[in-house]
C-alpha cells in the first residue's frame, strides 16, 4: 500500500489534539507496543471502522488532561507499527494510512483509518477479538461472545439452525402449498425442501420456518412478527398516552406479513392531516419507499434476536426498527452501495415467490432513496444503534428549488446548471433554467460575466 505524507495546518492540529475518543476515533503515544495496537485495530475492524491517530501524548496535570504531538522521528520509525496492518489485512485491504506533519511542530504524525471487515478480525498480543464500543475496547474473550459476533458480522446466519418441531409445520402447509405449484420442475413439498436445506436431520430450519409455516411465531416466538405503533405527536420518544390505538400485531409467513405490513402501515399514515400552503391534506409516500424499506427490514433482520420489528408512525415521521447490526463490510456510509445478505436462504428464495417483493435484490434502499428525491421528500435516515438498525422517513419536503440555490450561494461564488442539479436531486436541465431565469426576474442572482449557453454560472446580483 503506497504512503503518502501530508502537511496540515495549525487549525486541523488543534482539531486532532481536541477530538474527544469516540466510538470511532482513537489517539495512541508512538510509544504504544505494535502487539497492544492492535487491540483498537481489532476493535475498530469488528464493529463499525474508526480511525487512529499514532503520535499523540496525552498527560495530566492538577487533574487537567492535555495532549501534544509527538510523531515518528521518520517513516522508517513508524515500521513495527506498519506490520501490524499488514499481518492483520494480508490482502492490503480495510485500511489506508497517512503521515501528518505540521510546521512547527516534531514528527510524523500517523493517521490510520480502519474499516469494517467481513471476517473476524483478533488483537495480536492475546489472539482474541475485540469490539469497539463507545471509547472502550472490549474483549471477546467467551465463546458466547463471539458467537455474537459470528452473528453480527453475518459470518454465521440463525436462519440455518433447526427447530423442534415436526417438519409438517413446513411440508403441510398453506404457504407451501400455494407456493410449489410454480416450482419448475413439479416436485413434492418435502423433496423440494430437504433440496433447499430447509429441512436439515429431520428438522426444520429457522428459514423454512420464516418462509413456509403458517404460524411461524408459535415456533419462534418473539422473533419473526412485525408491531405497528401509531403516536399521535412529534415527540422524539413514543409514550403510551399518545398511542392512537393498541399496537397492531402483523403475524404469519414472512410473504404474508411483508404484504400486510406495507398496505397496513400505508393506510394508516395516509388517514395523518398535514397543513400544506394553508391547506389540510393527507400524507404520501411514492409507494416503492415504504414497500422498500420495510421489506428490507424483515429480509436483513437479525432472527437471533429476542425483537420483533417495530414499525412506529409518529404525526411527523414513520420510524422502522429491525433488530441486529448492519452485517458483514456494510456500514452506514457505503449501505447504498454494498450488498451483504445476512440471511442469505430467506432473501434467495423469497425472491422465486410470485410477484417478489424483492424482484430487484439489492436495489430496495435505492429505490426508496431514489423515489423520495424524484418528488423533492427528503430522503430517508439511517441510524445504527447497539442491537438494531432504524430508518427515519420523515413528512417532509425538501427545500424548493430556489431556496437551495440561493442557500448555496451563501457559501459558494457562483453556482452552475449542473451543481444545481446535484444539490437539489432534479435531472431536468430545463427545470434549473426556469428556476435561475425566476430569481434572475425578482433580482437575486445574474449570469457571470462571460459564460454563456452550456457553461453558463450564476452569482448573486450586485
């Protein structure tokens, strides 16, 4: 892996030096021994990726804590702690490095950043995983744990165990029945499922379960149903007194409940008023975004977990809440555009069901994003929380047009067709035309001197 050497400023030093540890940044001594680093490294791979800065001191005077930088006399001295990486990542890959200097001021500085890995990844000194979590370092020192983290990180799937029941709960039902009569080449239920290791030593499997019996929640209770919440406020938490009604329990086979979830949570949120220019009208959504964002949420699901999805309709939003982690390499940054199935059976073979409410694998969040952009919605958020995933979809428009233009003018010299475009999510060139030529109309904005036609810019009249 190349290194590069940088030089930053007085301003970006004092930035390093006052970063408080966090769940994804970390500040070491060049004094801290290659075989204990490797602790944050682990970490930082097993959890959600961090960053590391090498060559900060940090000491305590009168109780007061203050750092300084402290860096590598040169690259060659920064070695034993470059192994590392390489002994842990022997392909080169989830992680980048950079020295730092700054005038003024001894050293190279080493800037490491460590990205989520699809496997395990063990600390060195005690050849065990660690977890990052908050500015702490956790060991995974019990099988328990890192059975968890096998889970986590989707290198082992729940959806592959077996359950103690009868295989007809599979074989003999409803879903099966109606599902096999599209199966190409005929076959029988049984033989069909024991060719898809959904029947494994005589048992069902927690995927043929999900998928084919018709109560699979009397099998695994409180981990395969949908809650739907209706909170009559804006709050930022939910409270009994606002619910509108008792919370509604979608039950069933995953095709039934992904189904029933969608068209259940649509007519609720479309009976909300929302004051729009003086007017009462009703909230909606494209109908790909709620399709989208639920069905991903019980195919990618964590089935480990003791959780039920939860979908919360607040006056204001629609919160949708999948128990587990992001799984495999995925984090928040690159979601839209890496693909890691956790339960990779389920998501397999919920697509050959007629009319699959996966037919684009892979594509669900883009959709979704991509629907709420075409009709000026903001888009979706996506948090990460210790044991869950939750999607905010929010009743709200973006800024018009205009507004976005002229906000980025606040902090920009002049501003093209094509920037507008990016900034406000339209594709039509057309459309950005007619906006400029109105600001340009009400005295806002004017064409740059000297551009013209297809390099045409705008800036703030004078």
């Amino acid at each position: 892996m190349p290194i590069t050497l940088e030089k930053i400023n007085d301003e970006q030093l004092n930035q390093i030096l006052s970063s408080q540890e966090s769940h994804f940044l970390d500040l070491k001594s060049i004094d801290i021994k290659p075989a204990k680093l490797t602790r944050s490294i682990s970490a930082f791979a097993n959890a959600s990726g961090g960053e590391i800065y090498i060559g900060i001191d940090e000491n305590e005077i009168d109780g007061v804590k203050y750092r300084n930088w402290r860096g590598f006399t040169d690259q060659e001295q920064a070695n034993a702690h470059l192994q590392v990486f390489q002994e842990l990542f022997p392909l080169g890959q989830y992680y980048n490095y950079t020295f730092l200097s700054c005038d003024g001021y001894s050293g190279l500085v080493l800037q490491v950043g460590i990205h989520k890995t699809r496997e395990i990844v063990n600390a060195l000194d005690k050849r065990i995983p660690y977890l990052r979590l908050g500015a702490q370092n956790l060991p995974q020192e019990t099988e328990e744990k890192v059975a968890r983290l096998r889970l986590d990180k989707g290198i082992d799937s729940f959806e592959t165990s077996t359950v103690k029941a009868d295989i007809e709960v599979i074989t003999n039902s409803l879903p099966i029945i109606n599902f096999i009569s599209s199966v190409i080449p005929s076959t029988e239920p049984e033989q069909w499922l024991k060719k898809q290791q959904l029947i494994i030593n005589g048992k069902p499997t927690v995927a043929g379960v999900i998928l084919f019996a018709e109560e699979p929640q009397a099998l695994l209770p409180k981990r395969c149903g949908v809650k739907i919440y209706r909170y009559k406020t804006t709050d930022q938490e939910g409270r009994r007194e606002n619910l509108a009604f008792d919370p509604i329990t979608i039950e069933g086979c995953l095709y039934h409940q992904i189904m029933l979830a969608v068209k259940t949570t649509k007519e609720i949120v479309e009976e909300i008023p929302k004051l729009d220019s003086g007017k009462l009208k009703h909230i909606k959504y494209p109908d790909e975004v709620l399709h989208e964002i639920i069905t991903n949420s019980l195919l990618h699901r964590d089935y480990s977990i003791l959780k039920d999805v939860q979908i919360r309709i607040f006056d204001n939003r629609i919160e949708v809440e999948s128990p587990g982690r992001l799984p495999g390499h995925v984090t928040l940054n690159n979601i839209l555009k890496e693909q890691f199935a956790r339960n990779g059976v389920i998501v397999r073979l919920i697509n050959k069901f007629p009319q699959a409410p996966n037919k684009d694998v892979g594509e669900g969040l883009n959709t979704a994003f991509e629907a709420m952009t075409r009709l000026r919605l903001k888009v979706p958020v996506i948090v990460e929380t210790e044991n869950s995933v939750i999607v905010y979809i929010r009743h709200e428009k973006l800024a018009s047009v205009e507004s976005a233009i002229m906000e980025y003018l606040v902090k920009h010299d002049t501003i093209t067709n094509r920037t507008a475009r990016a900034i406000t999510g339209v594709t039509s060139e057309s459309t950005i035309k007619a906006a400029f030529s109105r600001l340009r109309s009400q005295g806002l904005i004017e064409i740059v001197p000297g551009t013209k036609n297809n390099t045409a810019a705008w800036r703030k009249a004078r």
